[in-house]
C-alpha cells in the first residue's frame, strides 16, 4: 500500500483536482484506491459522490475506532476500486495550530486500525487530499503518509507556497514521521504558450531539481466540466480530457513505481514503456 499525501500551502492550485484525477487513473488501471477527505470545503467527497454515510472523517479524527471507520468509509459512484473515507465541514473545529502529539498521530492510529480490520488490505492506494494550511489536518496526513506529492501552479505567489509545504515535509520527517520522503511537485494547470510559465517551471527546476515530476497537467476545460458532473476525467471523452488522462496515467505509474523504493525521489523523462503503458491505459 502507498499513502500519499497531496498538498499545497496555497489554495487553489488545483490539489484537489490531482487528487481525482490520481483517482480516476486508478479507476482506469484497476489500482483499488481510498481517497480520505481532510479538507474541510470537501470538494473531493462531492465530486466522488460516495453513497451516504453515518459518519465521517471528523468522527474519525476524535475517535479513530473500527466503528468510525465502518460508518465513514462508503464506495464512490465512480464505480468499483474507488473509495472514499468522506468529509465533514466541521473538520474545520479540529485543524488546531499547533496540536499535541496525541491528536497529530489519529490519523495514523485510523490507518492502523483499517489494516487490522482485514486479513488482506483491500487499497494499493491511498491519497489524503490535505487543506491548504498547515494545522493539524495537513500535519496528521504527514504524519500518516509515506510519500507526499506537493502541488503548485507555474505563478509566483504559487511557487513560494510549494517552497513552504516542503519545509512542511521536512520538518514533520525530522520530528515525527522518519518514513515520509517527498514524492516530486506537480505543476498543474501549464499553458505551454505562456512565457511566465515557462519561467515559472524553470524556476522550479532551479529550486527542486529532480523532484519536479516530468510531466506536468495541462489547463484544460474539460477539467472543470468534468468535475462539475462529478465523472472522472477519463470517461469525459473531449480531446482535453483525454490529454489531461494521459497526463495522470504517467503520474500515476511514476507514483507507483517511486513509492517502491524508500529512496528519495529523483524524476528522469518517461522511458518508452512508461509512455506506452500510460497510452494503453
């Protein structure tokens, strides 16, 4: 099982968007995937639909029993492999600034609890989709995750808040999660027209060096259209959703195969047979 971590330190980047997009190449590959709802404005447990649930991940956060989880974990209408631990806007009541060691590790103790729950974990794949702040509920997903995937935009205001999401990482690996590596930055919504942009990935580069992921997420309308009908991005059928699907089918495949590995990640170009297998897909 990978967990991941996805987060940004400024809103609106699109965190969410790599979430689903994460989860729809999942769908697509057949990757039996949880995706846990920390953020409190819950856009990704509205797009995923999940059938309704008695609880949710505020219940879990106070209490994480075999109970909690049972009652907030429902299937996605996505379809089948796509779950979703959902929610809540109250959340928001459990984000403190700076919180004891007790509550930045029941998240973890949740994750825990699920593995025990079963005699064969039914996920590879867990993405924790983080708020753009960093309290408790971002600090509980570093705590918990392995890997965590930063996300930004090619702008400048952008590019300092994915600075500071990893002096996140950094600091939450040094003083309570020794496991978790930083997975690589994401850019999303690239123009590959626009010069600032350009700029921006280059500067990038410069700061992050191989952990700037290969590929980046193209701006697409279909992105939103396809959020706004709450369908993954790979069943929208345009050309742009079939270019951004192409683009998380790679991410995805470079996730997985970097996850394997307790190293600290270094992005190289996609050879042929990560393409062709992103293509098939």
């Amino acid at each position: 099982m990978h967990t991941v971590s996805v987060l940004s330190l400024k809103g609106g980047v699109g965190k969410t968007t790599v979430v689903l997009g994460l989860a729809s190449a999942a769908l697509r590959r057949g990757v039996r995937t949880l995706v846990i709802d920390l953020d409190p404005q819950c856009n990704a447990t509205s797009t995923l639909e999940p059938e309704e649930s008695k609880a949710s991940i505020y219940d879990v956060l106070q209490d994480p029993s075999e109970e909690n989880l049972e009652q907030a974990i429902r299937p996605s209408r996505w379809g089948d492999g796509i779950d979703v631990l959902s929610g809540s806007e109250d959340a928001e009541l459990l984000n403190h600034p700076d919180p004891n060691e007790s509550r930045l590790h029941r998240l973890k103790d949740a994750l825990r609890t699920l593995r025990d729950m079963y005699d064969e974990f039914p996920y590879h794949l867990v993405l924790l989709d983080c708020p753009p702040s960093l309290g408790q509920l971002t600090r509980s997903a570093l705590v918990a995750a392995d890997r965590a995937l930063l996300v930004t935009e090619p702008t400048m205001f952008a590019v300092a808040g994915v600075q500071r999401a990893f002096e996140a990482v950094q600091n939450e690996r040094e003083q309570n999660n020794a496991d978790l590596q930083p997975l690589g930055v994401v850019v999303n919504r690239v123009r590959p027209r626009s010069h600032e942009h350009q700029f921006r990935i280059e500067e990038l580069r410069d700061i992050f060096g191989p952990l700037v992921m290969p590929v980046a997420l193209p701006d697409r309308l279909a992105v939103q259209q396809a959020q706004g009908a709450c369908m993954p991005i790979h069943e929208w059928g345009t050309p742009g959703a079939r270019e951004v699907a192409l683009a998380f089918n790679l991410l995805l495949a470079r996730i997985q195969r970097i996850s394997r590995s307790r190293r600290r990640a270094v992005h190289h170009d996609f050879d042929d047979d990560e393409i062709q297998e992103a293509v098939d897909a």
